[in-house]
C-alpha cells in the first residue's frame, strides 16, 4: 500500500514534471521566438514582424543620435553602451500592439524606460524618428551623466536637455519665446523652478514649459561652452544640490540669478 502510494506519488510527480517541462519548453521556445533581434555597436532592436528595411532605418538613425547627443553635451570621452551594455529598442508590430503591450495612451509614439535604458515604438510612429528617439535617448544619456536617482536634477533641466536634442526644436523656440514675452504670457524663471507640465491644464502653457527649459539649457551651453556643462553635469551628479553645483560651475550666485540673467539675454536676442 505504502509501495503504490509512492509510485502514485512518483507517476503524479513525474507527470507533472513531464507537464512543466513541456511547458517550459514551449514557453521558452515562443519567447524567443517572439522577438528577433538585430544589433549595431551601441544598440541591440528586439523586433516582431517589422521590416528589415526600417529596422536598419532605425539601427542608422540610434547610433547618429548616440554620437549626436554626446557631442551637443560634451560627453564625447564617454563610451559607455558596448557588447552587454548595449541600449535596447523594442519595436511592436504597430501601434495597436504597441498600445495594448505597453498600455501607454493612444497618441504615444514612444517612450523610455531610462534606469533599463530601453525605448519602445513600433514602425514609423509618427515623429518617432525626428522627435521621439533623440529625446528619449537625451533623457537616459543624461541621466546616466547627473544620477538615476538623483533629486537634485529640476524638471527644466531633465526636460530642456531632451528637448534640445530634437531636431527642430530649437529653431520653433526663438520666435514662440518672443511671442510669450510680448504677449506676456512667459513664465518666470522662479515659476518654471517648481512647474510640473503634467499639473498644467492648457496646452499653449506645457510647451512653452518644454520650450523655456530647452531655451535656458541652450543658455548655458551657448554663453559658457560644453566643457562647462559637463562640469555642472558632474558636479551636480556629486554634490546633488543644485545650487552648489550652479554656483561652483557658473558665475551665478544662486538660482535666482540664472534665471534674472537668462530673461535678460532672451530680451536682447
Ligand atoms: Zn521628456
């Protein structure tokens, strides 16, 4: 009795491992399965069903990008996104598996995973190119530069350096900044400090957040160089206070005159 209770127990056992084991086999076999890959030096693209053609595409444009950004803010030294380091890129097969994958709201192009430094899209999302990608890499290469975590980075500061490695942001900025100061519609340095554009209700009011952030990042870049960027990169990256890192890298007391210095140059352009 005892003996068949433990051949039942064996057979069940053995079954159920058999079961698992099928499973498993199965499983894994469809997981990878799932997602082709295709590599270049910094990026490897996990794809389904899309075209060779644009995954190239998109191969070309990530690593023009890679060199771009590091280049608009100083970081050429670094080469950090080699062999298992490499940045991911998720491609679904459109935007209703795009969507229903990643759950993101309906008019999403693309978005970033910055601590996994992984982005994810689907098959010329509309802007995905031109907007989406550089800007989200922007995000990852400059998080990765200030700290993951690190509190001390404003919203303006995250934001205007993604936003300044769009192509034509900057271009769009000059004259819509001109406007809102005529129209007196600009938003003060000492309100942009604390804004959050996801709190704003009006439309015109989150892009001129987003185009102000990218006017005073091309501020310090433009008056006082690369090379000093990177140092207030690091310097913020090292002390996480703001202010430290703003008044030992640039002749600004505190952050107050940033932003008295940065409307006065936007007034005399
Ligand atoms: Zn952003």
């Amino acid at each position: 009795m005892q003996q068949k209770g433990w051949q039942l127990v064996f057979k069940k056992s053995a079954t159920l491992f058999f079961v698992l084991l099928s499973c498993w086999q199965v499983c894994s076999a469809s997981a990878t399965d799932k997602w082709n890959t295709e590599k270049s030096t910094h990026f490897i693209v996990f794809y389904k069903e899309a075209k060779e053609d644009f995954i190239r595409q998109l191969l070309n444009y990530a690593e023009s990008y890679y060199d771009k950004i590091a280049e608009n803010l100083g970081l050429r030294r670094y080469d950090f996104w080699l062999w298992d380091n490499r940045a991911k890129i998720y491609i679904y097969n459109d935007s209703k598996d795009y969507i229903e994958s990643t759950h993101q709201p309906v008019w999403s192009a693309g978005y970033a995973q910055v601590g996994e430094k992984t982005i994810y899209s689907y098959p010329y999302a509309k802007g995905f190119f031109e907007t989406v990608l550089p800007h989200e890499m922007g995000h990852i290469i400059f998080r990765e530069t200030v700290g993951l975590t690190n509190p001390a980075v404003p919203l303006w500061l995250e934001e205007g350096v993604a936003i300044y490695q769009e192509n034509s942001a900057l271009r769009q900025a000059g004259w819509q900044l001109k406007q809102a100061l005529r129209e007196n519609k600009f938003i003060s340095f000492k309100a942009l400090s604390t804004a959050a554009p996801s709190l704003m209700k009006d439309d015109a009011e989150v892009s001129l957040f987003y185009l102000e952030s990218l006017s005073l990042v091309d501020y310090l870049i433009k008056e006082f160089g690369r090379e000093s960027f990177l140092i207030f990169c690091q310097r913020l990256k090292e002390l996480k206070d703001f202010r430290k890192a703003l008044s030992t890298t640039y002749p600004f007391a505190d952050t107050q005159s940033l932003g008295e210095a940065w409307e006065k140059y936007l007034l005399q352009q």
